[in-house]
C-alpha cells in the first residue's frame, strides 16, 4: 500500500493509501522522497541494494535498462546517474539519460522503466561498463 503524507499549507497533514506499497512524502503534493533507487555492477548488472526497483537489465556494453517494481504515477520524473570509473582501464564515465545504445537517440522513458547508458569519456561513441553504478528517481 502507497502511504502518502502531504503537508500542505492550505489543508494542514493529509494521509493518503494505495495498493502498491510506496511511502510518499510530500510537501503541497509534490513528492520529496525517492520513488526508486538502485546500485549494480556495471558489468553483470547485478543489483547490490535497490528500492522499488524490480530488475536491471544490460543489453550490451553500458546499456542499462532500469524497471520500477511499482510504476511511477507518470512520465515526470527525475533519475540522477553516477557511475564510478573502471578500474581495469581508468575510463571515465558519462552516463546519458534517455538514451539508446548509439548515443544519439532518444529512448523514452515509460512510468514502468527508463534506460540509460555509460560511455567512455573522451572515447566518444564507446560504451563502458563502470565497476559501479548508482541511479535514482524522484517525481510524483
């Protein structure tokens, strides 16, 4: 069940439930919290801790797809990208949001799942999968 307790200044402490499990917070309707967050290994995307994420997904090298466990309840959200260098080549990383394998197309992202990926910096064009890689969302 989705608790969401809203602080709002017109209608004092409001408390809201749903079905899927979520905790909101919110301050005026506008969420405060992260709706999901995960942390995986580049290279197996294989998840070291997450939240309401139900599965990672590496198509290829750098290209992650990310699925919520629950859906967010529409498109406007926020990830955030970090990804740590790789140790075995000391690449730096850039991750690109929203975006397919080539790096110049736009994937969007869906309320189920967003895919990004992690390119080599100054290899432009050369995905890389980082030792580590941390995302996150926020949104309502």
């Amino acid at each position: 069940m989705t608790t969401t307790i809203n602080a709002s200044t017109s209608t004092g402490l409001v408390n809201t439930a749903d079905t899927s499990g979520i905790i909101k917070l919110q301050s005026n309707g506008v969420t405060t919290n992260a709706l999901a967050w995960v942390s995986f290994v580049g290279s197996t995307a294989s998840i070291n801790a997450s939240y309401n994420v139900s599965s990672v997904t590496r198509s290829a090298a750098g290209v992650y797809l990310i699925v919520f466990s629950n859906a967010t309840t529409n498109l406007n959200y926020t990830p955030f990208i970090s990804a740590s260098p790789s140790s075995a080549s000391g690449a730096r990383i850039i991750p690109l949001a929203y975006c397919a394998a080539n790096g110049l197309t736009v994937v969007a992202p869906t309320t189920a799942s967003y895919q990004f990926i992690t390119a080599n910096y100054p290899n432009a064009g050369v995905n890389y999968d980082p030792d580590y890689v941390m995302t996150g969302v926020f949104g309502n």
